[in-house]
C-alpha cells in the first residue's frame, strides 16, 4: 500500500509539473484574434485543437470568433488534459461547427476559461456553448447567453 501512495505521489508531481512548463511557456497576452498553441500563434481554434498534445494550454486573444471547433482525439493522439483560456474580450458569436455548438469536445479532463458565447444556433435548436462527450469538465468564467 505504501508504494502505490509513493507511485501516485510521484505520478501527480510529474503531471503537475509538465502542466507547469506548458503555462510558463503561454504568452501573457494575445493581440486581437490571435490564437496560441504549443509555442505558435495559430490561424483557427480548429488547427489549435488539431495541434495541441494531451494536456496542452491553448489561449484565445480578445475578439470576436464566427466559427469553433471540434476536440478530439487525431492520429492517434489523445486530447486529454487540455486548458483552454480565453483572454478578456474573447467571444464566440454564432460559431456552432458539427450540428452541435462553439465547443464540441470529446476527451477528459478538459478546462475552459474566460470565454463568452452567444446566439450559439443549430438547425435542431438545441446549440450549445460547450457539447461536452467525456468526463470532467471544469468551467471558470464562461458566459452563455442568447443561444439555444
């Protein structure tokens, strides 16, 4: 028992600790529009999501976006982990992608922040801000409003 609780200690740091290196390596602050991933600014959420790696940090200058995206595993590479942080100002305004809403998002562990939604729309009136298909997801400063 003793070594199992000194393997999920050690687990949890290395975990913790690559979460670390990833936010130390965020800029600070994003002009308008812009989008950064994995040590690059981006021209889309979708090829932020199609780059990021499991538990990677994508962050979201101010403005507003027309079209999301859809999270999910790629080439055999899961999506697990990822924190997506949104910058003051960041909305997403009628930007539902795949039927379903601005976020479609189908891994685990999934964190969002700072972003707003609005008139999020599909043809079966059921948009979403966020269409969540895994297990734990962690909202902080997310606003929803005149959407479906």
């Amino acid at each position: 028992m003793r070594n199992l609780f000194k393997a999920l200690v050690v687990t949890g740091g290395l975990l913790f600790g690559s979460v670390a290196q990833a936010w130390q390596m965020a800029p600070l602050t994003l002009a308008e529009g812009e989008i950064w991933v994995s040590g690059e600014i981006v021209s889309s959420l979708q090829e932020a999501f199609d780059k990021v790696a499991e538990g990677g940090v994508i962050k979201i200058g101010p403005g507003t976006y027309k079209k999301g995206a859809v999270l999910k595993e790629k080439n055999k590479i899961k999506k697990d982990g990822v924190h997506i942080i949104g910058m003051a100002g960041t909305v997403f305004d009628n930007a539902a992608v795949a039927g379903k809403g601005a976020f479609v998002i189908a891994a685990n562990d999934i964190t969002i922040e700072n972003i707003t939604c609005r008139n999020i729309e599909v043809r079966d009136r059921n948009g979403a801000c966020v269409r969540f298909e895994g297990t734990t997801l962690t909202l902080r400063n997310v606003t929803f409003t005149d959407s479906d």
